[in-house]
C-alpha cells in the first residue's frame, strides 16, 4: 500500500495508527465549538487516502437490480436540490481504549474523540434514486432491491486490497425523511481528501462505518452487503464470544448508534482546587432520537444532578422541540462541588428512555465496540 500521498494534517490531532491514518482531537478541543472543524474532525480510515484529480471525469455509476442503470456525473449530483444536514458522525470504536482495559481486544484505540459534528452539505439519496427510476419510500425494487450498497474506490487489507463498502436498507435509502445524503461538502467547504473527496455517503444516526467516503458505484441489492466490514466487522457480541467460538453469521451488522455521553473537559487524572469546577462534554443519540437527559454524579454515582444541554449556544435544548438538529449532538455543561478527590461521572438518557450501561464490563465485547458505558474520570483535589 501507498502512504506516500497523505494529506496534511493538524498537529493537534492524537495520532491512533499511522498508516492506516487514524486520529482524533483531544478532549478539550473536541466541544469549544457545536460544529467541529474539519481539520480536528477524527479522521478513521482502512487505507492509503485515495486521490480523485479528474473531477471531469469522476462518475458513480448506479446498477443493480434496477430497471435503468446510470453513471452520474458531479454535474448530475449538483444539479440535484442541495440539503445541508447537521449530523454528528461517531465510529462504533469510540471509547475502544477503556474497553480494552476490561480485557483486550482487537481494533485500533480511540479515546473519547472518535465523533464529530458537521454541516454535511449534498443530495439526498433519495432524490439519485428517483434519477434511476426508484420512487420514494420503496422498500423493495420490481427485481428484488432491498439494500443500498456503497463502494468506495480505496483499498483495504480487510477486503484483500480491494475496496471499502457497506449497504442500508433501501427503504432508508429512499426515505427523504432520514436525510441520507451523497455529501460533497462538510462545513460549507468542499470535503477534503481525509473526509472523501469528491462524494462520500452520509448516514445519519448511524456507525461512522456506513458512511463511506470516496463513493465509486452504488449497488441495489437482495441482501446486506457482504463486506468484510458489514459481515465481519462492526457487529456486536455478548462478553462470552472469543476467537475460537465466534460465528459472524449469528449477528446483524451494527447500524445506529446507541446513546453515548462523554465529559471532555476533564482527563483522568485532573488535579483541581477547591470548590465549583464545570463539567461539560457531548451526549449524541442514535436513530434521530432526542438527549432527553444527562446526569453527572461527583461521588461515583450515588447521587446525581442534572447537566444543562444546548445545541445552539445560550439557548437550552429541549428533547422534543422541532427546530432541534435532530441527527445531531447536544453539548451539555454542568457546575459541581467536588469538595475532595472523586471521581466524576456522566451518563445520558434519550427520548425513547434508553441509559447507558454502568459498567463496561457488562458491554465488553472482542471487537471493542459500542463502548457506551458510563464515563468516568478522577480528579485529585489539590491546593
Ligand atoms: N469509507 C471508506 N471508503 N474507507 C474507510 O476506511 N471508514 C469508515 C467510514 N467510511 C471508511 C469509510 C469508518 S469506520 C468511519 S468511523 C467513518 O468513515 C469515518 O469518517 P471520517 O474519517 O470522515 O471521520
Ligand atoms: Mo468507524
């Protein structure tokens, strides 16, 4: 494989793996802004960065189990209406780190940073789907189509050298409502080579995973994608599956997301003074649900008060308010009395009453997914 072609990248980031380029901002970056900025955006890849000069002749051809197939110009996608949808991307391996602590497991190790927001700006999938002849809200083709797949142009170890992809179900696809988009822009600016230049998918709601960047061909299909990353990846397993007992095929690829919060304004270990410190952090649900909630404890979850949540600052979030970014995190702050060395809790509750999980011993699982559990850092008191 060849990294002699990487893009540049921000010194601040925490580099996770090289090559593979895998990376995310520290804590303290992460929620200074509601959208984060592209070059402190993680970047999470399977491969040499792909490069796309010709834009004349870059094209994503649309084939299938469909009546009419096409290649679709970049002309074609911009002339389309153009949504900018706020959406909060987040890699299933998002806390991997103090999972791996419980017991090891395989997969690169991520902090608390594996998640950004962003202003995606693009088509919506479900308007290139009219353009080959398949209507809005369709769940299945005349010929069988029943999931959207999404190949990319990179190369990947995983796939033996050959590209990335994944698929969604085509009534998603094709639902105008769940704002799937061919993104070509991320904060008003054409995408970067990191984030998929020139067209990436955007799934909202949904593991980062499904969102595959350096779109080269979209397939309607008869069933789930058979990639190495939909079948033998990011799926879920209880705490007794091991190497020698695992059967992939028993479980369902991982699609959205579950409730997540984080504090990013504290590392384990802080040393604080005396009195009033602020907590604050994101929370992000999966699935389009609202944050109904986010609870911070400063005695390891005895006793809790609630955290103040906004999206656009000054103005207090309301889980079911309309005018909410509903694909996207809310930021929450909370000011506590630590009076001794404690350690300081967070956890969320979205608007189909889902919390997350106490322990992550209870979630531990051999790819080091999902780690949702409640998260934690110390603090020593000091003077
Ligand atoms: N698409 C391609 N083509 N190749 C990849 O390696 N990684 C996926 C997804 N799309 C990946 C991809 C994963 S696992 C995640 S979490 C997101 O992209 C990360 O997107 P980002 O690098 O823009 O943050
Ligand atoms: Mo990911």
């Amino acid at each position: 494989s060849d990294y002699s072609r990487e893009p540049a990248r921000h010194p601040c980031l925490r580099i996770n793996a090289k090559a593979p380029f895998n990376a995310e901002p520290p804590r303290s970056m992460l929620i200074t802004t509601y959208v984060t900025p592209v070059d402190l955006f993680y970047k999470r890849n399977h491969g040499p960065i792909p490069i796309v000069d010709d834009i004349e002749r870059y094209s994503v051809s649309v084939r299938g189990l469909i009546e009419n197939p096409k290649m679709l110009s970049m002309k074609d996608i911009w002339d389309l209406p153009k949504y900018d949808v706020t959406a909060t991307l987040q890699c299933a391996g998002n806390r991997r780190t103090a999972m791996s602590k419980v017991r090891t497991v395989k997969g690169v190790g991520w902090d608390i940073a594996a998640i950004g927001n962003a202003v995606w700006g693009g088509a919506k999938l479900a308007d290139v789907l009219e353009l080959v002849g398949i209507p809005k809200f369709t769940s299945t083709t005349q010929s069988g189509g029943k999931h959207v797949e999404f190949v990319s142009v990179d190369m990947c170890k995983e796939e033996n050298g050959g590209p990335y992809k994944a698929s969604i179900p085509l009534s998603q696809a094709s639902n105008p409502e769940a704002d799937v988009l061919l993104a070509y822009e991320m904060n008003g600016e054409p995408l970067n080579r990191d984030h998929g230049y020139p067209l990436r998918v955007i799934v909202p709601g949904v593991i980062g995973a499904r969102s595959v960047k350096w779109l080269d061909s979209i397939n309607i299909i008869a069933e789930p994608c058979q990639g190495f990353f939909m079948q033998k990846d990011y799926k879920m397993f209880p705490p007794s599956v091991n190497w020698d007992n695992i059967e992939w095929s028993t479980r369902r690829p991982i699609m959205d997301f579950p409730i997540q919060c984080a504090i990013c304004s504290l590392e384990d270990i802080n040393v604080i003074k005396h009195g009033k410190i602020t907590v604050s952090g994101y929370a992000a649900a999966g699935g389009g649900r609202g944050v109904e909630r986010v609870d911070i404890s400063v005695d390891g979850g005895k006793t809790w008060v609630e955290a103040s949540r906004y999206q656009k600052p000054g103005i207090p979030y309301v889980s079911d308010d309309e005018n909410n970014d509903k694909w996207a995190w809310v930021l929450f702050e909370a000011k506590v009395d630590a009076p001794h060395s404690t350690e300081i809790v967070a956890k969320a509750v979205d608007t189909a009453a889902n919390v997350q999980p106490e322990s992550v011993e209870e979630i531990w699982n051999l790819r080091g997914v999902l780690n949702t559990s409640w998260h934690k850092v110390q603090v020593r008191v000091g003077h």
